[in-house]
C-alpha cells in the first residue's frame, strides 16, 4: 500500500479471522483469511477521514492475479492498493469424525495383547482369546480434589494387586482425579510397576505444609511464566494463576511434562489411554446447565465428540479459523491443562485471596481485573467456529460430577465401566444423574436404580446392568463408603482391638478430614484413605471377575 505515512488507514473484512486490522500507510502487507463462500467486501478508510471508504467486493478479484486499485481520497497524495486473491490450504488443521483417532486404534490393537493376557490369567482360561472375544474395560473417576487423587492411587493399587489392572483399556478422570492421572503418566511403564514409589510421593506432596506457595518468592515466578505467556500470546485468566499455584500444591519443583508426552506412556500399550474431561460453555450468554459441551483431552487429541472436532493435543491453545491454523502457541505444560480441569477450585482460591494485603499491585491485577470466573475461567481461541472468539473451559464438577461421556461414544464399544465415585453426599447420585442425561440423549446406560436399603446402606460395590439393551456397558459402582472395612484390615482378616482405630475412617461428619477445598491432609488420614480404597477393590475380587466373565463376548 503507497501513500502517506501520516495517515493511518485501516481495513476490514467481516467475518474473517482477522477481523480489522490499521497502521501507517505504506508500511507493508496485510494478510486476511476468510471463506470464499461468504462473499464478504474489503473495506478500506483513513482514520483521520472515515466517512472515506473504499470497498471492493472479495468475489469481484481474480484468483492468483495481481490488482492495483487508487484511493480517490480528498487528502494528498492519492492512495494505491495492490490487492491479490488467493485459495486456501484445502487440507484442515484439524480432524473431523466421530470415530477414534488412528493412533488411538493403533494403541487398542495393541493394549488388547495385553488385556487377552491379563485376562487369560485372571479368568484362569485354557486357551487364548480371539480379538472379538477381548472386552473393552474401562475405569470412570470423579472429581473431588485431593480425596479423589489419593483415592484413585489407592484403587489402582488396589487393581494392580488383583492383577487387574492390565484388563483396563481406558482410564478417564475429571477434576482432582486428573492430578492422579497426569502424574502417574509421567512414567511411560507406570502401571507395569510397583505402585508403592508413586504412593509414597503422593504421601509426601499430600501431607506436606502448603502455605509457601504464596511466598513472595513463589508470586513473583508465577507473574513472570504468566507474563511469558502472555507474550507468546496466550490470553491471560484467572485460571492460569490457579495452574500454577496448584502446580506448586502439587509438585515440589515446577514440571516440563505435556500432555502430548504421554503418547510414550502408550506406546506399546502398556498402560490405559488416559482421557481427561471439561466442559465447555457459552461464557455470560447461557448457564451451564443451559448449555454445557462435553471436551475431552487425550495424549492424542482434544476436541469435542459432539462436532466430531478434534485438533492434536499439542495444538491446543494455537489460533485456529475455519480447520486451518492460523498461529501456532508452544506446547503447554500439563499443569496448565490440569488448571483447566480443575477450576471449580479456582473460584474458591480467588475468594480466599482478598485478605492478602501483600504484594497488593499483584493480587489487584489478577482478583479486580481478570475474568470473571463465574462464567469464563478460561480463555482459549476458539477451535470450532468464527461466532465465538474463545472457548470457555470448565471444570466438570459445575454440571456433573463425572468423566464417563467419553466412554459412552459408541465407536469406543465399552464393556464395562469400573465407576469410581468420590462423592461423599450421596453414593449413588452422581451416576443417577447421569442415568437421567444418557436417558434424555438417548444413550444406551443401564439403570441406575438402587434399593431404598442400599440407598441407605451403601455396599463397597454394586452392579447395574441392562440385558434388554446390548449396547449398554455393564456399570461395577464403587461409592466412597466404609462398610466391612471397619472390622478388616485386609480381606478375611480381622482387625484386633489394637487395630481397631485404624478402621475408622471419618467420611460423613461436618469436620470430616476429606473436604474436597483442603489441600493438606495428616499422615493418618491419607494412609486411612488410601488403605480403605485399596480395600474396597480387593474385597470385591469375586465381584469383579464375575464382571469380567459376563461382559466376555461369546
């Protein structure tokens, strides 16, 4: 563009990705992107001079072919435009299909050499099983802070002593079991091993004192990754603070790890696919219960079942319009992400900040004028559609307190659903709730109908089942209840009276010790917790093979 560079000009296309852009005159090129389909006009003015408009209709210029247009504007010297159509890139940044990934079949080729063999032990078979012989077990975590990662690595112990573990294709998590999930796959033979190294550690991060991770010395790094990220163009939001501080909560030292790492983790199949939930919604314009849009992260993708939209997992927080990326942002760290699937404890954090009195310029940046976190805790570009700027990622807990969608796309054909419920008002509500919605979407899921006496007295695990609907799982509820464990310290084996203390675990009073807002937990109550979910599985072999038997195809 020629002319003047007194003047500022700027140019709009609506609807592109670009939107408006303005400088100088004459000081270089400007780029837009928009469907060739929408017909849109370029129009160009001064600034100093907007009732001055040139407009050129996009459909109107040749394609691949240079055009020189003159600006009759009242100001001198007259203003030249060269303006050049070309096509887009036809092939999209993004994968479009309800199926899973390729990568993803790969690895369930692969983990089902696992699973037959797991099987064929626990199961006690003589020969070995066909592929379409071979279950699809999944694992479903709720969220629930700090109680549902320590009562996660309890149950997975609890697993893996069974030999059981290894049956597990899937694994998927929401909220505080997320933490549980992305920690322990960080190790790429993490279940192929003792679980005993990556409970200790939890002990130690779980019981250690948390008031240093708002350290002046801790403040001052969180602001500087944060403006770092910022200048590489990640919006800035509340729930990034609350990533860093959970990841000090967390973790002694700050981690590299990403989420893409994990694809080592599954490789040759040797652990389950984790697979992490949000919710997406429409920020002040609808509730979440209004509108809520299941998102699920893997190692290998992040997307939305519901569009069939899915972008690898390394791209997500990159600039995306209409399929084709448009500005490529790092790789972000896993604790980022868990930020996200864990903000409904970001909410509480920011109300806890307003007694910090030091360093006041920080916290007023970050509380007064950051986003509002009852409607937009995350600001990411939007991976779908021009009509919304930014995705709004929520934790899940703020509509169901569940990661099991995910397992209920039917391209995944699960079997059976070990359901590992960390909700401690009411053992069954959580998965009625879900009954109620797979019900409403017409989601093949077995009723959920407990009898008033289990609803009074929960059992360690329960069994739903539909046998009138084949493409209903199989549902192995496991509430967080003590039941037998108050008299057994393993299964079949008696507590003695010196024992008998270790037996009581506080789960239902008001000052009960698991609260999902504590972040610091007694070294009694994490090993009473963590030896009552390991427990609870093992008393239930005989339940749990029984499953497995029933839901082998025949």
């Amino acid at each position: 563009m020629e002319g003047t560079s007194e003047h500022r000009v700027q140019l709009v296309v609506p609807g592109s990705c670009e939107g408006s852009q303005e400088a100088s005159v004459g000081t270089g090129t400007f780029r837009f992107h928009c469907p060739a389909c929408w017909e849109q006009e370029l129009c160009i003015h001064l600034q100093d001079a907007p009732e001055e408009q040139l407009k050129v209709p996009l459909s109107a210029l040749p394609s691949g072919q240079v055009v020189r247009l003159v600006f009759p504007t009242s100001q001198e010297p007259l203003m030249r435009e060269e303006l050049k159509k070309e096509a887009g890139l036809r092939e999209l940044a993004m994968r479009l299909g309800f199926g899973p990934c390729a990568e993803e079949q790969a690895f369930l080729s692969r983990r089902k050499q696992v699973v037959a063999a797991a099987l064929r032990q626990a199961l006690q078979l003589d020969g070995d099983l066909q592929e379409d012989e071979i279950p699809v077990v999944a694992i479903m975590a709720t969220g629930g802070g700090i109680r549902a990662m320590t009562s996660l690595y309890g149950q997975l112990a609890g697993l893996k002593e069974l030999g059981l573990l290894d049956c597990v294709s899937y694994i998927t998590g929401a909220s505080g079991s997320t933490w549980a999930l992305a920690n322990l796959s960080e190790d790429p033979e993490w279940s192929q091993k003792d679980l005993a190294g990556p409970t200790e550690l939890l002990k130690t991060q779980v019981t250690k004192n948390k008031l240093g991770v708002l350290a002046l010395s801790q403040l001052q790094r969180y602001r500087q990754e944060l403006a770092e990220r910022a200048r590489l163009g990640y919006p800035s939001c509340f729930t990034n603070l609350w990533a860093l501080i959970n990841e000090a909560l967390l973790h002694d030292e700050p981690h590299d790890h990403k989420l893409s790492d994990q694809r080592e983790a599954l490789s040759h199949g040797q652990n389950p696919l984790p697979i992490y939930c949000a919710l997406n919604t429409k920020g002040q314009s609808l509730t979440t219960l209004e509108f809520g849009e299941w998102c699920e992260f893997s190692p290998y993708e992040v997307g939305f079942p519901k569009y069939g939209a899915f972008i690898p997992s390394e791209l997500f927080g990159s600039e995306f319009f209409m399929g084709q990326l448009m500005k490529r942002l790092p790789d972000s760290r896993i604790c980022c992400l868990e930020g996200i699937w864990s903000n409904l404890y970001a909410a509480n954090l920011q109300e806890s900040l307003y007694w910090a009195s030091e360093p006041s310029q920080f916290w007023d940046c970050w509380v007064r004028n950051q986003a509002n976190l009852a409607t937009t805790l995350d600001g990411l570009p939007n991976q779908l559609t021009p009509s919304e700027p930014h995705l709004c990622l929520l934790d899940v807990g703020y509509l169901l307190n569940t990661s099991c969608l995910p397992l209920l796309q039917p391209t995944r054909d699960v079997d059976l659903i070990l359901s590992l419920d960390y909700n401690l008002h009411g053992a069954f509500q959580q998965l009625q709730l879900l009954g109620r919605f797979c019900q409403e979407q017409g989601i093949p899921f077995p009723p959920i109908s407990p009898s008033p006496e289990e609803q009074l007295q929960p059992r360690e695990c329960h069994t739903f089942s539909d046998p009138t609907c084949p493409g209903a799982p199989a549902v192995l509820h496991f509430p967080l209840v003590s039941d037998s464990f108050r008299e057994y310290l393993a299964p079949g084996v008696r507590r003695t009276p010196e024992e008998a203390a270790a037996g009581e675990v506080n789960l239902s009073s008001s000052d009960y010790p698991y609260h999902y807002t504590k972040v610091t937990y007694s070294q009694e109550d994490v090993d009473k917790l963590l030896h009552l979910t390991h427990y609870n599985v093992c008393n239930n072999q005989e339940q749990l093979l029984e499953a497995l038997r029933q839901r082998r195809p025949h």
